[in-house]
C-alpha cells in the first residue's frame, strides 16, 4: 500500500508547477490541451442540437471525450516524467565511448527520418491532401514519438543494461584549485560481449573523469585507454603515461585538456632524451615538483619541476620501489588500534581503519558477511563502545572485484567504490551526495 501511496504522491508531483522551466512549458501546453478538448466538445455539442442531431450521438461524443482525455492525461504525464532532468541526463554524453557511438547513431536516425518525414508533408501540403494545421499537429505528434522512443532506449541502454562491473583503475587524486577541491580518477567498465568456445568474451572501456568534491558535480571527462596511466598530480598539471603510443603528457586538472607533452618535458630535461620509461611503476610523485623517475638505462633519477634540476642516486630506488613497511611505532599503533576495535566489537568482519591517527571516535570499513563484496563505513566511538552511524557503499554484484578508497577531512567523508563516489557528513553519516561514473551523474 505505501508503493501504491509513493506512486500516486510522485505523480501529483509531476503535475505541478516548480522551478524547472522545461517542465513548466510541458506541464502548460498539457493544461492548456485538457482544457481546449471540453470547449471543442461542448461547440460540436452545440452544433448538433442546432441540427437535431439524435441525443445518442452527443452520448457518444461525451464518452469519446472522456477517453481523449484520459490518453492525453497518460501521454502529457509520460512527457513530463521522460522531461525531468534525471531522464534528460541521459541525453548528454556521460564521456563513455559507447554512448557517444550510441546518440551518433540516434542523431543520425532522426535527422534521416527528417529527410523522409518533412519532404512527404509538403508534398500532401501542395497537393491540398491536408491543411497547415494538421501539418502541424502531424510533425508536433511525430517529434514527441521520435523523442518518447529514444528517451525510453537510452533509458534502457544507461539503466537496464548494466555492465558485469565498473572498477578503479587508478588511485584517486585529489588536489585544491583555488580552494576548489576536485577529485580525478580512471575508471574502467567491462561488459559481456557475447561467450566463444564455452568463453565468456568481454568488452572494456576506460573513462578519466574529475568531480567537484564539493557538490558532486561532474567538472569533465575523457575517453580514456587500457595503457593510459593516470600517475598524479604535479605543477605542470596531471601526469599521464601512455604505454601503447609510447609518450608522456600532463593534462590540465581543471579542463582535461593536455596543456604539455613529451617535447615540453625534454627541453627542460634534455638528460632523459630515449631514457624514459612509459611504465606508471617507474615514477613516484612526491609533491607537486618533485617526481622521481627509473631511467630505461637502470638509473634513479629525481627531478625538480620548480627549478629544472635533475639528480641522479642509486638510492632513490627506495623512492620508487617501496619495501614492505617494518614493524616501526606507527605500524605498531595500527595495530594496537585494530586489535581494540576488534575485541570491542567482535561482531565486525574485515575491520580496517580509514584514519591513522589515534582517535577516539574512529572510522573504519567492515563487512557485515563473509564474502560480501560490499563494504559498510562506520563511525565508532571507542571511550563509550558505541557504533554512531554505519553507511553501506553501494557496490553491486556488477562491482565484485571492486577496489575502495576513503579520505577524510574534518567534515565529510569522502569513499570509491568504482562505480560510485560518496559524500558523507562525518558527524551524522547522512549522505551528501553520491555520484555514479557510469551514468555521469
């Protein structure tokens, strides 16, 4: 019954006027319709009593009002509901090969229906088969059909065919443009592509794309490749490594456009000229200007962004190739940490702990099942054993493999999960925002 109740309230809502003013327009020209139907039945009305027409007729003039009205009211709905902004959205490149191939291809069927539809109107026009009006009324019907069917397929296409998994593909960089915090990431999508000798074939493409942190707003995207390699950020802008096409580029972390390329970077270190390697292992950025860099002929190189410097130590090998971390202080109060949280709460699985420093209310990952894929985020309170708020990530099955990153400030709660980026306030657990990079929105 609350479906039911749900339903009909989002209905309703439909039916008023907001902000929106595509939906104000739709939702006049839906009035306005309703209303000239019952002022054109009671003026034929009128006109058959003039003719002493049999009460029956006007009878059946009524009920066929009543069924006009009824198909309008279902159709000017369904035209509201497809004119939300949630559904317009998918009329807009999400920044995936695939959809760009897909509108190419819609575009192209409504400009060639176009070509047959509007030359065979006119053509009725001259001969006097039909009049200006219905003309009109022919194209306007035509255009709503054209847009109600491709609404409905790329509804169908972003919604309903959903690929086997969205993955991260790099680590998430975030950075700070004129107190604009901005986070950017590579995302891969695999889709089933059909099953070969008893193997299941898949599809993949790759998307670079940055967020606005702040409100969740998409600021760009690029289509990306399986070798392109998103290393970090730098003062020359995002490094990126192709692998395939065997070059290095920065790109502009506000537009995604490449702002510098290889013969850039050489001319202010010609020492690397035929000694760069095109391997995201073989870099380390550690801060905006300084990167270290294994050379193709097996030196350690450090290059200063600011100044143009470049050293060269064997020991900068450590800079790149970490070892696995020793058992120091830190590493012991993790663990320290994790042993408490688990004895305290001896309900939680996979504990791992989001902040390093010791607090007294922590948050920390967990699953609430063995082999769950999904991953829930807590706020615990150490000092009083109190879980404040849990917020599960919604990973789907399509993201089993899926990897996770959390960054926390002061405030909010920021996660990945492949597929979606999460705002979270940190204090209540509410949800701020939570963008989908398969939808890009």
């Amino acid at each position: 019954m609350d479906i039911i109740t749900i339903f009909f309230e989002k209905w309703l809502m439909l039916l008023n006027f907001n902000t929106n003013i595509i939906h104000n327009t739709a939702l006049t020209l839906l009035y306005l319709r309703l209303l000239y139907l019952p002022i054109k039945m009671i003026y034929i009305v009128a006109k058959k009593r003039n003719e002493e027409t049999e009460p029956s007729s006007i009878i059946k003039i009524f009920k066929k009002l009543i069924i006009v009205l009824f198909f309008n009211f279902l159709l000017g709905s369904a035209l509201l509901k497809f004119l939300q902004p949630n559904y317009l959205a998918n009329w807009i490149p999400t920044g995936w090969r695939s959809d760009y191939i897909l509108l190419t291809v819609i575009a192209a069927l409504v400009i060639l229906s176009l070509f047959i539809f509007i030359p065979r109107q006119i053509y009725q026009l001259k001969k006097k088969e039909q009049t200006l009006g219905k003309m009109f009324l022919k194209f306007s019907s035509f255009l709503i059909t054209v847009f109600f069917v491709f609404s409905s397929l790329l509804w169908g296409f972003n919604g309903l065919f959903a690929p086997k998994r969205i993955e991260l593909e790099s680590p998430v960089v975030l950075f700070d443009l004129k107190e604009k915090p901005i986070s950017v990431v590579k995302i891969s999508k695999t889709t089933p592509n059909g099953t070969e000798n008893g193997i299941t074939t898949n599809f993949k493409g790759f998307l670079m794309s940055a967020i606005d942190l702040r409100t969740g707003k998409k600021l760009w995207s690029r289509i990306s490749t399986w070798q392109e390699y998103l290393v970090g950020e730098t003062s020359e802008g995002l490094l990126v490594l192709n692998n395939k096409k065997k070059t290095l580029y920065f790109i502009d972390p506000k537009t995604g456009k490449r702002q510098a390329d290889e013969k850039d970077f050489l001319n202010k270190f010609p020492v690397l000229e035929d000694n760069l390697s095109y391997m995201y292992t073989d870099y380390s950025i550690k801060g905006p200007n300084k990167v270290y860099l294994y050379g193709l002929d097996g030196r350690y190189f450090k290059l200063n962004l600011a100044t143009n410097e470049i050293k060269e130590d064997p020991s900068y090998a450590d800079k790149i190739r970490t070892l696995p971390v020793g058992w120091d202080e830190s590493v012991a109060g993790v663990e320290k940490r994790s042993e408490k949280i688990k004895k305290l709460y001896p309900e939680l699985m996979g504990v791992r702990l989001v902040e390093s420093k010791p607090v007294e209310k922590q948050l920390i990952v967990y699953q609430k099942k063995r082999n769950d894929n999904r991953q829930t985020l807590a706020l615990l309170d150490l000092t009083k054993r109190d879980l404040i708020w849990e917020q599960l990530l919604d990973a789907p099955l399509e993201n089993a493999t899926t990897s996770l990153e959390v960054f926390a400030d002061t405030k909010f709660v920021y996660a990945w999960t492949g597929r979606y980026q999460y705002k979270i306030n940190k204090e209540t657990g509410k949800v701020v925002y939570q963008y989908d990079y398969k939808l890009g929105k």
